[in-house]
C-alpha cells in the first residue's frame, strides 16, 4: 500500500479505469468526486437536469469490439453496437466488479483545485451547497470534454427555441415542429434523424461536405475494416490509405450530390468520420432536407447562404463543445483554444502531481485509450516508468507530427487515430504485458 492521497475529477468511462489502475498500483488513499448520482459520466441518461447525457436512443458508433476495456470485456450478449443502457449497466459492473464504489463520492461537485506551494493541491468541492477544501499530493483530471457547448455565431436573432445538443435528451418536444439542425458531426446526423420520426419538417444545414461512413460494410462494423487496413497496410502512408477509404466510401454511398449534399472539400480522416447508416436514408425517403450554410437569423425565419430561407420554430446546435476545466485559474492551465500541451494527451510539462486521463478525440473509442494512459500513469506514480527527460521538447514532436493532419478548426485540437495512439502508448508498458496485451478483435465474435 502507498500513502499518497489521490484525487480523481470523474467517475465516467475515464475517471473509473484511471481509478482502478491506481488500486491495482497500491494506491488505497483514493478520492473519486462526480457531480452525478452513478457511475458513466454521459452514459448515464438524464432527462432532468441540465447536466450532459445522451439522449434516449442512442447507441455508441465504434463497435464493442475496439469499445471494450481490455481489463473488462463486454458481454457476449451485448450486440455489436451497444445501447446506452446497456454502456451505462457495462461502466457500472466494471465499478462493481474492481471494488470503485467505496472511493466514489457523488454528487460532489469540484469547485476549485489549487496548487500547493512545492507538491500536491488543494480541491475545493461541494456537496449540498457546503463547501470543503481536501488536501492530495496527486490530482488526476476526468471531467470529458463533450459537457461545455460551443455555440455558433451568425448575424441576426432567431426568435423560435433554440438549443444545443447538449440539451436534446428526447425527441418528443420536437412533434408537429418545424426543426433545423446545425452541424456535419455524429450529433447532429442523430439528432436530424430522430426528430425526422415525428417533426412536420426537419432540415440538416452543413457548411462542407462530409464523409459518411455506414456504420456496417458488408455486414462488418466499419471500425473492423479500419483495424485490418491499419494492421496490414500500415506500411502505406496514411493519406494513401484514407484515399482508398474515400473510394469504397463512395462505392457503397454514391457520391454526397445523389443527396443533395456537398461534397467534402477535404480528405478521408481530416474531418472525423460521421458513422451513421440512416442519415443518407433519410434524405432519400424525403424525411430530412439538406440545407447550406446559414446566412443569417430574421426571427424565425433563417437565411441560407445560397439565398433560400425558410421559418422554423427550433434550431438544434449540434456545434460541438469547449475543452473546459472550469476549477483550474486561466492562468494555471487553459486549454479551451488552440493546441493541448501535453505528453501522450496526459502529462503537463511543469507538474509531475498532475495527470489528464481521456483528454483526446481519437478516430475510434476513447475508453480502451484510456485504460491504457491509466496504466502508465500508475507505473509513473510508482517510480516504474519515467517520461522523456526533455519532457517540454516530447511535447512540441507530439504537437508537430499528430497521428492525422487534421482542418484548423477547435473541433481538431485533441485528435488521434485509435490504433496509432495505442501502439504508442503500448510502447510505454513491458514487453512481457505487450505480448499478452488481448487483441481488441477477440472481443467479438459477431464481426
């Protein structure tokens, strides 16, 4: 056992396999706060409060296959894309099942974390409205990053409701409404389709084209193809690759104007990806509209950039959020624009006592990602493993040559590419831990 208290900001999907290793590494003086009332951060469904959650049919868009902890694999029952219910039941058995309730506190929210003169912090949380403050010599950071919405920004007010996708829970408020949604990310395909059931019209505005990966490719989850191109084309440069992807995407597809929509001005792999295997069925069945770009706002009326309008009593902003670490002074730390300044998305320059687990956006599942920086957070905090010795000089080559070249905008920041970023960071684990690593397609016997 180790007598250094440690701090966990989170008990979803990142917050409890960073936990968990930390109890595999002896560290018993454990402290995991969340602001809700279980286990699974957004997995758990919340229709109302105005926390983040998924909404009531979702279900994840990489297949158990590459979703799975390797600690923990998903039951055989579950199907290869699993509801949220089910990810929720799955995030609360692996707490159960490694003994993380008993250092748990829900409902305890992290008001402010302070670094102590020398090492450790000072976490203030409050619980019921009384504030405490808790002295750690270790803060590891688990709060997500899909909770603070990003807005978009046009000319004009709109006078209808207008709401984030980070406030659509269900699709019920939308019947008999005339509904846009703005957004070309896996959000606001879902939230186009699900309010299509029941909506007397709804409209999906993009600014480019994007590529629409379905999320089954001759009855394989798409994510097993991109595994087996990785594994076995891997000596092929990347953009060669992906260009090959645009041209199955396109062969199974059609081209995005047989849709009435853009074409992608960009290539494979510098977008993320939209999985969705309804959103092009819907337009063609006349259920979604697409639209371009929004002009501008003239009460409920929207002006479109190529000069349609036309009125709508909601628009659903599926415009993506800020990396955001509220607790933190600017000063302190600040990653709400611009690059992320840190050694395998996780350890910061300055401060040895400080970790971020599941702070990226891979081309694929974060989770097992997660498990993985987890472990070598715990070798690190045992003295097993170090970092480079020119750790700020590690940090500018990770920052100068990303797993995939990605568009400037705020949405690209934290991406990495699933099967790239795991092979580096099983780099970082033992040999003998490497060659009995499971492989994640042992996962699933469907694909």
């Amino acid at each position: 056992m180790r007598d250094e208290r440690v701090c966990v900001i989170g008990a979803g999907p990142s917050g409890i396999t960073a936990a968990k290793n930390l109890l595999d590494a002896g560290f018993t003086d454990l402290v995991v706060y969340d602001v809700g009332s279980d286990v699974g951060g957004n997995w758990v469904f919340d229709a109302e409060s105005d926390r983040s959650s998924v909404f009531e049919t979702t279900h994840i868009i990489s297949s158990k296959a590459f979703s799975a902890y390797d600690d923990f694999p998903m039951p055989e029952r579950y199907p290869v894309y699993p509801s949220h219910e089910q990810l929720a039941e799955y995030f609360q058995s692996y707490a159960r099942h490694f003994g993380l309730y008993n250092f748990i506190e829900f409902e305890h929210l992290v008001e402010h974390c302070e670094r102590l003169d020398g090492d450790g912090w000072a976490v203030t949380v409050s619980h019921d409205g009384e504030p405490r403050t808790e002295r750690f010599d270790h803060l590891v950071v688990c709060n997500g990053h899909h909770w603070d919405p990003r807005w978009p920004e046009y000319p004009g007010e709109f006078t209808g409701r207008y709401i984030h996708s980070h406030d659509f829970k269900r699709a019920d408020p939308f019947e008999d409404e005339r509904v846009l949604v703005i957004g070309g990310g896996n959000s606001a395909c879902d939230c186009a389709v699900e309010t299509s059931r029941i909506s007397e019209r709804t409209d999906i505005s993009w600014r480019r084209g994007y590529w629409v990966v379905p999320k089954f490719i001759s009855g394989l989850p798409a994510d097993r193809l991109a595994y087996w191109g990785h594994k076995y084309l891997g000596f092929i440069p990347p953009d060669v690759r992906f260009k090959g992807f645009e041209w199955l995407i396109k062969l199974w597809n059609g081209p995005n104007p047989r849709y009435d929509l853009p074409e992608p001005d960009h290539h494979f792999g510098e977008t993320h990806p939209l999985i969705n295997s309804e959103l092009l069925y819907f337009i063609r069945h006349g259920e979604i509209q697409p639209r371009g770009d929004i002009g501008r706002f003239d009460g409920r009326t929207v002006h479109f950039e190529d000069g349609e309008s036309a009125e709508y009593d909601t628009i659903i902003a599926c415009t993506g959020f800020h990396v955001a670490h509220p607790f933190f002074d600017d000063e302190l730390i600040d990653y709400s624009e611009g690059d992320v300044p840190l050694y395998l998305k996780m350890i910061h320059p300055a401060f040895d006592d400080l970790h971020f687990i599941g702070l990226f956006q891979p081309l694929g599942c974060i989770w097992p990602l997660a498990e993985l920086q987890s472990k070598i957070m715990a070798r690190r905090l045992t003295g097993e493993w170090s970092p480079p010795d020119d750790l700020a000089g590690a940090i500018r080559d990770e920052l100068d040559n990303p797993d995939v070249d990605q568009l400037e905008t705020p949405r690209h920041t934290i991406t990495v590419d699933y099967h790239t970023f795991r092979e580096r960071l099983l780099e970082e684990l033992p040999e003998d831990y490497r060659s009995e690593y499971p492989k994640p397609w042992m996962h699933d016997r469907a694909g």
